[in-house]
C-alpha cells in the first residue's frame, strides 16, 4: 500500500472518530431540550458508541503500518476536524485563536510525518 493511501485512511480513521464529538453534542442538545427521557439522547448515545467501537476496530488495523509516533502525531488533527464540524454543523465561530491553534497542529503533524518518511529512505 502505498503512503499516501495509508495516510488517507490514517485521516479517515481520525475523521469517522470525530463524529463521537457531533453526536455528543447532539444527545448534550437533546437532553438540555426533553431531558432523560428522551429517545434521541438514547440513539445519540448508541450512535456514539458504535463510532467508537468501529474506530477502535480500525486505529488497529492502521497503525500496523505507521511508527506509533507518526500515528499519534496524525491523530492530533482531530482537533481540526473538531473545528470545522463545529462551525459547519454547529454554526460556531472559529477565532483567529482557534486557526492559530490549528496552524500549529498541522504543522506538527508534517513535521512528524515527513521526518519518520525521511528515516525510512536513509
């Protein structure tokens, strides 16, 4: 397989765990609004849980084929994600703090994962 497929299901992994934040959210909205006897909150809940279940299942299958650094590295961009789907689903704002914050992450994450390919080629 080649990098750059792996890396995209690395991302894509990072991304499906990121829904666990969106449907969070959305049981948090659920409750605030019907309380504990609401059915959504209960469907939120399970969604959640399933996400994580499934994500859990694939990290393993991923990270057989990254050093454990370049993987963790990678997974820091939950944070962007996080972000976008809050401004995207959520209508929140994204500050210059937040973009300052995100800037710093990816680059990390490039610094983390073009060393451990330069590592490989030596």
């Amino acid at each position: 397989m080649s990098n750059i497929k792996r890396y995209f299901f690395l991302h894509l992994c990072v991304l499906v765990f990121t829904l666990t934040e969106i449907f969070g959210k959305l049981a948090a909205i659920s409750y605030k609004a019907q309380g504990i006897h609401s059915i959504k909150l209960y469907i939120y809940l399970a969604l959640m849980l399933s996400v994580c279940m499934f994500y859990a299942f694939c990290w393993q299958k991923i990270i057989k084929h990254f050093d454990l650094h370049t993987a963790y590295a990678n997974r820091a961009m939950y944070l962007v994600w996080s972000q976008i789907w809050a401004a995207l689903i959520f209508s929140e704002t994204i500050t210059l703090k937040n973009i300052v914050g995100m800037l710093v992450v990816m680059t990390g994450v490039i610094l983390v994962s073009t060393g451990d390919e330069k590592k490989e080629v030596a």
